[in-house]
C-alpha cells in the first residue's frame, strides 16, 4: 500500500465521516431508543467511530509495513485481521444509515481536494441565484408601483375600489391562514418539540 492510496482512502473516509456528522437530515431511523432520531444518531455515531477507528488501524498498518521486518510479520498479520474484522464492522453499522453525499465531492477527494469547495462553491450559487431572484421581485414590484400610479391617475375612482378590494382580501386571507394554522405564504405550522 502506497503513501498516496493511504491518504486518498483516509481522505475519503475522513470525508465521508465529515458528511456523515454534518447531515443529520438524510439518514434513516434504525432499531432502538426511544425516538428514529435518537437510533439513528445512535447508529450514525457508530459508524463515525468505526471510520475513525479504521483510519486509525490504516495508519498503523502504514507504519508497520514501512519498517517491516521478518520479526514484525505476526503483528503485521494481526493488524490486517484487526483491519479486516472493523471494515466488516463498519459495512454492517453502515447498513442502517442512507447518507448522500454528491459524487463531486467524491470527486474533489479523488482530486486530492478539499470537500468544503463544493459547498462553498453551492453556497455561492445559490447567493447569486438569490439575488437574480430578488432583483426580478424588486423589478415586479417597481412595475406594479409605477402602473398603479399611472392607473390613479387616469382612472383614480377604480384604483381606490381595486386597494379596498385588495385591503379586504389580504384581512381575509390571513384571518383564514390564522384559524387554519398556516402561513401567509401557504406552509404549515410546525410546533416546537420540547
């Protein structure tokens, strides 16, 4: 085993773990304890234990296969086992958990790059389509603006009934909304779990 494949399979696993530990939302309830949640934390920090644990065992097998020796062939063989027995381990901890993680950043790991790229780089993204977004908002409500005082201005009687229409629509709506428990803008109220 080569220095570079030990940091890329390090690197991967680290990653791995990285995206295991930041995304709580996308792993599946497993059995036990009280809540899905809790096993499924449970289980997900099992697995982040058995990577850890791995790496560990990698990198002593590293050492040992830097500096072999005849007389170092048992412990050698022993840590392979040891190896082996906690990449089974960690395959069946594994099993109870569904974690996405996008094969760019699989990509960027292979490349020897930083993971955080690609969310800094999906950050950026969305900050910029943000502001697109909000500048056609802004743009729309200009518009609206400057049509409804040219609109006053040629027909003021209309504009006026069209504001106490909208005035008694929009208390409508939110009195609706209200006794509904919903949102103005159409989602549901959640409640806060003690």
């Amino acid at each position: 085993m080569d220095s570079a494949a030990s940091n890329s399979s390090s690197g991967a696993a680290a990653a791995a773990a990285a995206a295991a530990s930041a995304s709580g939302n996308g792993v599946q309830g497993g059995a036990g304890g009280d809540r899905p949640e809790d096993a499924s934390k449970q289980n997900l920090a099992q697995v982040t234990g058995s990577i850890q644990k791995t790496l560990g065992l990698l990198h002593q097998l590293n050492l040992n296969v830097s500096s072999f020796s005849s007389a170092s062939q048992l412990p050698l063989l022993q840590r392979l086992n040891a190896l082996v027995a906690e990449l089974d381990t960690m395959q069946k901890l594994a099993d109870g958990c569904n974690i996405q993680v996008p094969m760019e950043v699989v990509n960027l790991i292979d490349d020897g790059k930083n993971p955080d790229e690609f969310t800094r780089d999906v950050l950026n993204s969305c900050i910029a389509k943000n502001q697109i977004t909000k500048g056609k908002t802004d743009a729309f409500k200009s518009l609206r603006k400057h049509l409804l005082e040219e609109l006053e201005e040629a027909f003021p009687e209309d504009v006026e009934a069209y504001r106490q229409i909208r005035a008694t629509s929009a208390a409508e709506s939110k009195r609706l909304a209200q006794s509904q428990s919903v949102l103005p803008n159409g989602d549901s109220k959640v409640k806060a779990e003690h």
